[in-house]
C-alpha cells in the first residue's frame, strides 16, 4: 500500500461543510448523555422517589454507550454512513421525547440507556472520519470531529442544567428531540453513501472486536496508553467536584460546575492536535500533550486554594490529554482505514472503561487519600502513559502516508502489520 485511498473514496470526499456538520452533529449526540445530570433533585421530586434511585437511573447512560461503542459502531463498516447515522438520530429523538412522558425510575433508567447507545453515534463519526477523509488530512479532520464530542460534554451539562431550571426536565428533553430529528434528515442528505467493505458479516465483526487485541499491536498499546491517560483525567475531575465540597471549601454545585469551563482549552487542543499530527506523526503529539497534561497535573496538587491557577492548570491538563487523545484514535484509526469503525470500537471500549474507572476512583481517593493524594496518582498513571508510547515501535507512525496498514485484511488477506 502506498498511503492512498482506496477506489470507493476517489469519489465521496469529506468537504470542509460537511465536516463542521459532522462536529455539530457529534457534539448534540454526546450532550443527550448529561442533559439531566444537573436535573437529579428535580427529576427525583418529579417522580416522588429518592436521588440516589434517579443516580442508579441515570447511571444507564454510559452503560448504554459502552454497548453502543460494541454494538453499533462497527455498523458504518458494512452500511452507508448516511443511513447508519440518521437512523441512530431517529432514535434519539423518539427516546428523547419518549423520556419527557415517563411515570417511574425504570422506565427512565431504560430510556436513558437507549439515549446513552445512540449517543455512541459520536464514535461512529470519527470512524467516517478515518474512512472518508484524505489521507493527509485524517487527523485534522478527526480532530475537528473530537472537538465536536469534546463540546457536546460540557454543553450537555450547562444547556441542560439552564434548560431544566427554564422550562423544566420533561420539556428540556422535548426541546431537545427537535434538533435530534433535524440533524437525521440532514445526515441522510449530506453524508456518504458507499457501504462499507467489512469482509465478516456483523455479528462476526463484534464477536472478533476482542480478538483484535491479540492480532495488532498497534491497538493494544493505543488503547493501553488511551485508558491510562483517560483514567486520570475523569479521576481529576470526579476528585475535584468532591473536595470542592467539603471544608475549607464547600462550593455550591452551581460554583463546582463554573470549574468546567476550564474544558474549553481542550476543545480548541483538539483542534490543532489533529492539524499537527497530519504534520508530524502521532507519537510527537501524543508525548507533547502528555508531558503539558503531567506538568500541569502535578501544580494542581498545591494549587487548589488559588481559583485561577487551578482553572489555568486544569485548561493545560485537558488540552494535553485532548490532544493525545486526537493523535491515538488518529493512529487507531488509521490501521484499516478501510474499515475503522471496528478498530475504533476496540478501542474506545477500553478508553471508556479506563474513564468509568477513574470516576469511580476519584469520587473515593479524596477521602482516601487527600487531594494531593489523588492529583499524584493521577500523574504517575498519566506518567506511565507516555511511558508506553516510548516503549511503543509498532503503531505510531512519524509519516501519514505510512499510517494506512491492514487494508487487505478487509479484502480477505491475511497479510497485515500486526505485530513486527
């Protein structure tokens, strides 16, 4: 292989408007996730049951992402993006709506759950990303696509929370059915016709996403690196949410979630990581955002009392790790870019369960360990990221056009760059 396109591309290429819609439309389905976070009391009096069942409810969301990640993800292998992604946003608007009309904590939790699998739409357009742009434009394009999830995180949060209190949760999640069905009408006009080239029927390309992990040692480094890096960043911000709470502190919620602001740093790092990897290579940007996030990660220790410093620190930390986490699905991505959807599931399965776990560790290790506790462990797993990618000889690539690989394993050929 050369580093070209293969011949479907020659004729579907990812125009610049086409693209930004991409970012829009990754951005509103990551949002649909953490529209009701900042509504748990309301919608508990709502339903005259306790905040802790509407926690356990709302918990489905990212237990249905993770299946969305295995299960639909690998779609846009084998069908037309434009049919794949409309219909997933077909659904979110029926879910959605349907939520608005729910009577109890179960009906909800599964509503939620089937908005958190057809959220997972986002991962879906970074694989079209990887499939349809030009070779040496992959990583500014996905990373235009990343700054899309990377807002639809934050924004789902704040639009939600002022939503809620506006016009209540019922009518935010109506209102927010409406842009959900637009963007499935425009997805069907606007992106890719051509079917995928995925060799395995579906159900064999989810029972083989595990087994990746043996056959490439591009993925298994990635995802390594990728759910360490991940880890640390939701162990931080789970942390800091606590220990802003407590004494001397004690923070408002409303305060605690001003500290999200901090995250736009990262969206605009995703940005310009996916312009300079197209530049110069994978590993030069991920090792760079690792060594700005651990610089900064390790002044958060002692910064916490001074509320500019640790915005500042808490900026730097997410821009580094956005960027990384650009230029490592940049490289994932780019081992079938045939047929990436399901690589990028593999991957962003173990990148999520890295995350969900350092939620869960962050929340516990401030009355475990301390802040400062909690901000060293998570520079020593940030640390031990970047140690992987200098052990890493075999799937970071410093040339673009020697970042195509695999392309024949969807063609039936067992010849493939999996382990040198």
């Amino acid at each position: 292989m050369d580093g070209e396109r293969i011949p479907e591309m020659s004729s579907t290429v990812l125009r610049t408007p086409i693209v930004w819609f991409m970012a829009l439309a990754a951005a509103l389905a990551t949002a649909s996730v953490y529209l009701l976070q900042p509504a748990v009391a309301e919608v508990a009096w709502s339903l005259n049951t306790s905040a802790a069942v509407i926690g356990i409810a709302l918990a489905c969301g990212p237990i249905g992402y993770l299946a969305g990640l295995v299960l639909l993800v690998p779609l846009v292998d084998r069908f037309a993006p434009r049919a794949v992604v409309a219909a997933q946003f077909a659904v979110l608007a029926v879910a959605s709506a349907a939520g608005a009309t729910v009577g109890s904590s179960w009906v909800l939790g599964a509503v939620v759950g089937l908005v958190g699998a057809g959220s997972a739409v986002g991962a879906q357009l970074s694989s079209v990303a990887g499939r349809f742009a030009q070779p040496r434009r992959q990583a500014t394009v996905l990373g235009i696509v990343t700054a899309g999830i990377s807002a639809g995180i934050l924004a789902g949060r704040i639009v939600g929370g002022w939503l809620t209190e506006v016009i209540g949760w019922r009518a935010t999640l109506l209102v927010f059915a409406v842009p959900c069905l637009a963007v499935a009408v425009v997805s069907y006009l606007v992106l890719p016709t051509v079917r995928g080239r995925a060799a395995a029927g579906y159900l064999g390309t989810v029972r083989g996403i595990p087994g990746l992990f043996a056959r490439f040692a591009a993925l298994r480094w990635a995802a390594a690196r990728g759910a360490l890096w991940f880890f640390a960043f939701s162990a931080i911000w789970a942390g800091l949410a606590v220990a802003l709470s407590q004494p001397p502190y004690s923070y408002s919620p409303e305060r605690i979630g001003l500290y999200a602001c901090a995250g736009l740093a990262g969206v605009l790092a995703t940005r310009i990581a996916g312009s300079w990897t197209d530049r110069v290579g994978s590993r030069a940007v991920i090792l760079v955002g690792l060594a700005l996030a651990l610089t900064s990660v390790v002044v958060l220790a002692a910064a916490l009392s001074n509320t500019v410093l640790t915005l500042i620190c808490l900026g730097l930390f997410d821009a580094g790790l956005f960027a990384a986490q650009v230029a490592n699905q940049s490289a994932v991505l780019a081992i079938d870019s045939s047929a990436p959807a399901r690589f990028n599931s593999a991957y962003m399965s173990v990148y999520f369960v890295g995350g969900s776990a350092g939620t869960a560790f962050g929340a516990a290790a401030i009355g475990w360990f301390g802040w400062s506790g909690l901000v060293l462990l998570s520079a020593a797993t940030t640390a031990a990221a970047g140690v992987i990618t200098l052990a890493d000889r075999t799937g970071i690539h410093t040339d673009r056009s020697d970042s195509v690989v695999a392309q024949n394993i969807s063609a039936g050929s067992t010849t493939v760059r999996s382990e040198r």
